[in-house]
C-alpha cells in the first residue's frame, strides 16, 4: 500500500464506530439487517474491542425445529430472523406467497411495498420481526453492556423498520423492565447510512 496507511476492521465495527461518533454515544450495540446480519459494539469508552460480534451466527432460537442456517447448519441463528430471510420466511405464514425463482431481495421489496400500503399481511411479518428483536435485545445484553441500540439495513427501510423498533421497545418494556429504562435506539438519516462508515473508517488508521 506504500506510504498509504490502513486498517482492517470487520464493517460491523465500523458500523458501531460510526453511530458512536454520530450520536455521542457509548456502550452502542449497531445491528445490520440485510441480506444477512452484521453487527457491531463500542464499549463504555467509545471503543471497538476487537472481539467478535457476528450476530448472524449466535443462536436466537432453541426450538428443536428452529430454522436452520444453510451456510454454517447451525439452527436458530440471528440471520434466520434478522435478515431479509426472515421476511421471506414469515411470508407464507403471514398469507403472502412467492414463486421460488423470485429472489429474497425481490421478495423484501414487494413486502415493503405492500407496507406502505398498510397491507395487514406486511405489517404482522415486521410485528414478528420486532418480538423477536426484542427478545434478542435481552439475551444479547447477557454479553454486553447496551445503553443504545442503532438499527440499520434494507430490512429497517420505510414504514416496516418502525414497527420493528414499536413492536421491539414493547416486549423489552413488558418483560425486561429494568433493560428498558437504560435503553436508547437510534436510527440513523440517510446521512448516515451513506457517509457514515467511511467516515468512521478514516478515522481508524494511525498517521
């Protein structure tokens, strides 16, 4: 690379950095839900830690016949329901059907459709989404100190990424009170979501 300096940091990391700087904020888990999930934490200090935080991976689920991961075969893991995965497979349960050549992404973008649309089908895909975020919310905080949470991803997008966080803070505030009253999610602007990795990332080499 010559005189050009770097670092090589996993883009959960920078994601947790950047909503760090942009929010002042600490002890900020960042998830990522997409075409997988990508996740994030900086500590008290404002710091990454260097540990490994792929979320997709850590069991959420630990029904016997909990979905399983056709990458690592693992069951119940956080991609299955945090990902554009999850609303594919929500879909026929929630009375939407799509032809199996039609790609996951394609399937996300006729649901967020139907969102916006106030389609009652669309919206009980992102209400099952969001108690499972919450739920998660909890166990996650097994293992880490959270006092923010920031959503972001393909599946946050639009009028669904509400009631994810609605349907989320409810569940967290019924069953895990004293979690909710440290809480605090963000989510960020359009701003954000473009610059604000590679800000955080320019900030990461030393000079």
């Amino acid at each position: 690379m010559g005189d050009l300096p770097f670092d090589v940091v996993n883009d959960g990391e920078v994601t947790a950095l950047a909503a760090s700087l942009a929010f002042n904020a600490t002890n900020i888990l960042g998830i990522a839900m997409g075409t997988s999930l990508a996740a994030g934490y900086c500590d008290r200090d404002g710091q990454i830690t260097g540990q490994l935080n792929e979320l997709a991976f850590v069991p959420v689920d630990y029904r016997d016949d909990a979905p399983v991961d056709e990458w690592s075969g693992d069951v119940g893991c956080g991609v299955q329901y945090f990902s554009q995965q999850a609303v594919a497979r929500l879909a026929p349960t929630a009375g939407l059907e799509h032809p199996d050549h039609i790609p996951l992404a394609e399937r996300l973008a006729d649901i967020q459709s139907l969102m916006e649309r106030d389609d009652e089908r669309a919206r009980r895909i992102y209400e099952s989404i969001g108690v499972y975020l919450g739920y998660s919310i909890a166990w996650f905080a097994r293992w880490y100190e959270i006092d923010n949470l920031v959503t972001l991803g393909r599946v946050t997008s639009g009028a669904g990424g509400e009631i994810i966080i609605d349907s989320a803070l409810e569940v967290v505030r019924c069953e895990f009170p004293e979690i909710a009253e440290r809480l605090t999610v963000q989510t960020p602007d359009e701003t954000f979501k473009r610059h604000g990795q590679a800000i955080a990332a320019a900030s990461l080499p030393s000079l």
